[in-house]
C-alpha cells in the first residue's frame, strides 16, 4: 500500500478526523503495514506497550484473564485502533488481543503516536472520544451483566 493511501485510509478513520495532512503523513510514514491470521495473536496481556494497531480489514478479540480463564470483553473491528491504552499510560499489555479474521493494520510506534497527539489537538480529541465510547460501552456491559 503506498503512503497516499494510507494517509487516505487514515483520513477515513474516526480517530483522525480532523487532523491535518502533515500529521497524517506523519503517521503513514512511520506505520508498518502488517497481516495478521485469524487467530494469531496480536499482543499478550502483560506485554509491553510498544505498538497500536489500526485496523484496516478484518477484526479482533480483547480478551482479560479471569479466575476461570480468559474473557471476551470487546471486539475492534476494522476502521478502530487497538493497543492505544498501553502506550498512553506506558503500563503493560493490559487484555491480550487476538485476530477474529485475517487483519490489516498499520503498526504506529508508541513514540509516533504520542508525538502526534502532542502536536495535533485533533488527533488527541478524536482519541479521547474513542476512548469515552469505549467506557460507555464497558459500563453499559457491567450493568447488564448485574442484571442477569
């Protein structure tokens, strides 16, 4: 894939709305194009925080160990990122992640993606929506699962 596409495919993605052309080239420069197998496991729970994946094609599972093994709690399909948490905070791998189906993804390196968000507030912002439709999403999951 050449770089204007992905800095179009980038450009189509929820998280980068609004962010300025030099910024997305940025990123697609500094990405790595990679596949995953269905199946493969993208990052281990515990793992360091090194690398985001955006999906490009196919999906994923977010899986956290439990006391009976591990349990699904989420899955980013293509046009979401994965990994984000772990290089904001630069704690470990906190879910491991695993392909639902064949991927594509660009690898952002933790260094690229916080330089971007540090100098593009619209990067930043569409991260952080991301993030809270994320937690709106967790909170409704706990509260129906106190129901049952």
């Amino acid at each position: 894939m050449a770089i204007d596409d992905e800095v179009h495919v980038l450009a189509t993605l929820p998280i980068f709305a609004g962010a300025d052309a030099a910024s997305l080239r940025l990123l697609a420069f500094s990405s790595e194009l990679v596949t995953i197998l269905k199946g493969d496991v993208l990052f281990n729970q515990g793992d360091m925080s090194d690398v985001a994946y955006v999906l490009i094609e196919g999906s994923a599972e977010v899986r956290v160990a439990g006391p009976a093994g591990p349990v699904a709690v989420a899955v980013i399909d293509q046009r979401q990122i994965v990994g984000e948490m772990g290089v904001l905070t630069g704690s470990p791998r906190s879910a491991t992640v695993v392909a639902l189906t064949r991927i594509e993804a660009l690898a952002i390196r933790a260094e690229t993606l916080t330089g971007v968000l540090q100098s593009s507030p619209a990067v930043a912002l569409g991260l952080i929506r991301e993030l809270a439709r994320r937690i709106e999403r967790s909170n409704a999951m706990i509260v129906g699962r106190g129901r049952s």
